[in-house]
C-alpha cells in the first residue's frame, strides 16, 4: 500500500493537484475568509473528485495553509538572501538600506506572480488567526535572511530598552505584512489601472521604506 | 405573534441572552478565530438552549459581529468626541495632539473594560475578514469623532498626493488596530504582569504616538 500523501515521491498527476488545490485555496480564502470556505470546497473548486484531496495531499487545512505560507516564503527569502549578502560586504549599513533589503524582496515576488494575486491577503489573514500566528511569526516573518539583515547594524539596539525594541519589530512586521495586503486588495478590485501594476508595488515598496525610516527613528532614536 | 428580534423592544430576560451572547462570541472569536468558531457553539457556550439563538437576536453572524463592533465603537467614540471638542478651541492641533486624541480613547477603553479582554483581537479580525473590511472601515474607523479630528489640521495636507494622503491613513489605521491587538494578545497569554495592566497599555499608546507620528512626519512631511 503506498504511504498517503507527502511522505511519497509525487507523481506528476499528484504534484499539479497539489498545486491546483493550494493556488485555489490561496484564492478562495484571500476573497473569502477562512471562515467561509470549506476544504470540501476547495477540493470542488479544484476539480478533485474526491473530497478528501486537501487531508490526502496535505493531512489538514492547517497543513494546506502551511504549506501555501511556506511556497511564497521560499521565493521572497532567495531574493532577500541576495540581498542581505551584497550588504554584509559594507562597512556600516544605513537604516534606509536594512529597509530596502526588508521590503523590496516582497515587491520583487509581488510583481512576478503578477496579477491577479491573493498572496499578500492570504498571508494577512494568516497572520491575524489565533491559531496560525505564532507559527507565522517563527516560520515566515524570522526568517534566516531576516535575522542575517538585523545583525548587520541597520537598527539601532544600544540603548534601547527590550520591550521597546519587541515592540518595534511588531509594528515593522503588522505595518508591512498589511500594507501589501492592501493594496492586493485594491488591485483586485480594480481600484487601481492594471497596467500601473507593476509601478503601483514599487511605489508601496518606496512609500514602507520612508514610513519605516520615520516609524524607527521616532521609535528609537537615530542610528 | 411577537415580532423576532431587534424590531421588539426587548424583555430584561431578552437584553441579558443578547449581552451573554454578544461577550461569548467576541471571547471565542478572539481566541480561536472566525473561522474555528459557530453560531452554533457561541449559543450553547452562552447557555443558549436554542441553537438559532444568533439568529433570532441578531439574524446572522455579521449581524452579531457588527453588533459587538458597534457596543466598542459608540464607547471610543464618547471619550474621543470629548477629546476633539476641547482641541477645536485652540488656534491650532500639532501632530502629537491629533495623535493623542486618535490613539487614547482606545487606550480608555481598553483599560476600562479590564482583563481578560477580547476586543483588540477581535476588531483585528474583522479589519482582515473580506465580507467585514469595508464595514469595519466605513463604521468603525472613519467615525464622526475621525472626521472631525481630521478638520482641525493636525495632519498636513497641503501639497500632499491623494494616493499618498489615502495611503498614510490607511497606514495609521492599520498599525493602530493591530497594535492593540499585540497587546491583548500578551496580556491574554500570560506574557505581561497582570498587575502592569494598565501601565501597558499607557505604555503602548505613547509608543503608537511616538511611532505615528514619526512615520506621518517621514511621509507627509513637516506640517
């Protein structure tokens, strides 16, 4: 009897199901809600006869969250990787530049994936579920490159006291996680001209950079 | 035959099976999220008998959600509308007295209504539930006590990009209500001294403060 779902080498079949039961799942809950879709829902909209697909291929909805969560993560971390490394080179590193290497990589990813898009809002609700937050805090918003990014100096610590500090980074993380979401929603519902796509990321990517600087140093004092 | 619900005006026994339901719900909604949570067990965790008992006091989930939204907002909005009315008779509102007057009436609130809380948590649901976002926006951010407050020129406008100007509210607002929810959430959990309650939530309200208007400034520029 073959073992059920990961633990096996996928077959092509396996593998694009897969891939069509997470791209709907993305797309359904990010309109929807998590609380108003079902996974025999989701398993129906991706043509999977069987209602079980998402426990077979993925053992939960939870699992199916995660592993959505972990596909964009995977792709803004090489990005953000690059990155953090081109900066490890210099000799200090500005506040400006550790926000560039924070935020830019998730407008690279934003405007590859193009539009329509359900990322960004798919990643907001996760982060407000009870029962996912924490699990998205460790996993996708600490990530390797980001904790690479915040040993390079670009924010002031000296000084500054341990809670103050925590809850620097919380601001940093709801303001930037929201704001994409934001404006992924405006895009979707034709808010904005789709052929600004592309320039309507890179000006959100710009204007979280300026906002940041400014949330910091008020928050912080200057480097 | 009574008419069901809100139309009749309600029995004492009515009043206290809708104020059970409405405090049960947020609690249950805040700690395991919208979508783990149904009408069904809202009643029977409210003592309910009937299983519709949702439906007949509140005709629906939204209609339960937004009832409890709107218990939280009337209260903020007693406190703010007294906050805006003293600053309208001086000759003219700094960035810091906008910001205090749109940030501590929430800080009231909080500490009035004590620990354990829900509300923070379960307004930052519903800011990030696609059915309610444009309602929580209309109803419960851009209240009268918001818009007057942004009359009295405490935010530079001037020379401003529309789509900036849009972009920075949206940027307060999201920073704000998640921020609050941060902070029940540590305090929910056991990760703050019961007894630096109310401190804490001082605390965080000058922090917001501090951070907005540091990232308006950044924005915006100077007033």
């Amino acid at each position: 009897m073959t073992p059920p779902g990961p633990a096996a080498p996928p077959s092509p079949r396996s593998a694009l199901a897969r891939d069509k039961l997470m791209r709907t799942a993305e797309r359904l809950y990010a309109e929807h809600g998590f609380a108003n879709v079902s996974v025999r829902q989701i398993s129906e909209a991706a043509g999977q006869r069987n209602n079980s697909a998402v426990q077979y291929h993925f053992e939960s909805r939870d699992g199916l969250i995660k592993t959505i969560l972990s596909s964009h993560t995977q792709l803004v971390e090489k990005h953000r990787i690059a990155m953090v490394e081109a900066l490890r080179g210099q000799d200090t590193v500005s506040l400006e530049e550790h926000y560039r290497c924070l935020i830019l990589p998730t407008v690279e990813h934003h405007i590859e994936a193009g539009t329509p898009a359900w990322s960004a809002r798919f990643f907001a609700q996760a982060l407000v579920e009870p029962a996912l937050r924490d699990y998205v805090l460790q996993e996708h918003l600490d990530t390797p490159s980001y904790r690479l990014l915040n040993e390079l100096g670009g924010i002031r610590r000296d000084g500054v006291r341990p809670e103050l500090f925590a809850r620097h980074g919380t601001m940093v993380r709801q303001l930037s996680v929201h704001a994409f979401a934001e404006l992924e929603y405006d895009l979707a519902n034709g808010r904005i001209d789709p052929a600004a796509t592309e320039d309507s990321w890179r000006t959100l990517g710009q204007d979280l950079i300026t906002a940041l600087c400014g949330l910091t140093t008020a928050l912080l004092g200057p480097l």
